[in-house]
C-alpha cells in the first residue's frame, strides 16, 4: 500500500475508533473504500456493512458497539 493511501487509512481508522456514533463509523469507512483503488476492499466493506446492519436488526449488538466477529 503507496504511503499516503496508509497514511489515510490509519486517519480513517483514528475516527473510526474516535467516535461512539453509528453513522460517523460508517462514514469514515466509506471514506476509505470510495477512495481506494484496491478492488478487493469493496466486496469486503460491503460484507461488513451487511453483518453490521443484520447483528443491528436482530439485537445482537448495541448502538454503540460495532463488530463483525
């Protein structure tokens, strides 16, 4: 990975972590992957949103905690 698409990623990552709020994590991953040119990154942004989105629905996480585990 070119070092300022690294440098971007741990930036994207320090917000991720940063913050409690749902939308703001889902942001600053979306940040990342439409600005990536790595084609592998989609299909697996897409997958965590999809479990993220159906362990929300089903209860089995909270709002403020996101996992994919």
């Amino acid at each position: 990975m070119q070092y300022n698409k690294r440098q971007h990623l741990e930036t994207v990552l320090k917000k991720f972590h940063a913050t409690d709020d749902e939308i703001l994590k889902i942001e600053a991953l979306q940040d990342f992957t439409k600005n990536s040119y790595y084609f592998d990154i989609w299909p697996k942004y897409n997958n965590w949103i999809y479990v993220y989105c159906m362990r929300r629905l089903q209860g089995l996480i909270k709002p403020d905690k996101i996992t994919t585990d």
